[in-house]
C-alpha cells in the first residue's frame, strides 16, 4: 500500500485493523472489540474475528 501527500505531525501506531496517533486508544479499541462494544459490520452478522495474540 502506497500512501502520499503531506507528512502528518506525529507518529502513527498500527495494530492489526486499529490506526491511531495514541497507543493507549489502540488498546481502548482492543478491550471494546473484546467485549463487543462496536458495531456489526452490515452484511457480515455471522462471523466474528477474534483479535489475534498479542
């Protein structure tokens, strides 16, 4: 994947499908996929992903 434009002003942190400038919002979203707390994707109601290892 190739992004361009402009440099952002901080650091990006990746995990998995989570993409966040804090590490600790990256692991606020793991507890919420964890417990269920996001929405369903339409179309998709029949398969949940488990986040992978740590």
């Amino acid at each position: 994947m190739l992004f361009g434009g402009a440099a952002l002003g901080s650091a990006r942190h990746i995990w998995w499908n989570f993409v966040s400038s804090s590490k600790e919002r990256i692991d606020k979203a793991k507890e919420e996929w964890r417990t269920g707390r996001f929405d369903i994707v339409p179309g998709d109601e029949e398969e949940f992903i488990p986040l992978p290892a740590s």
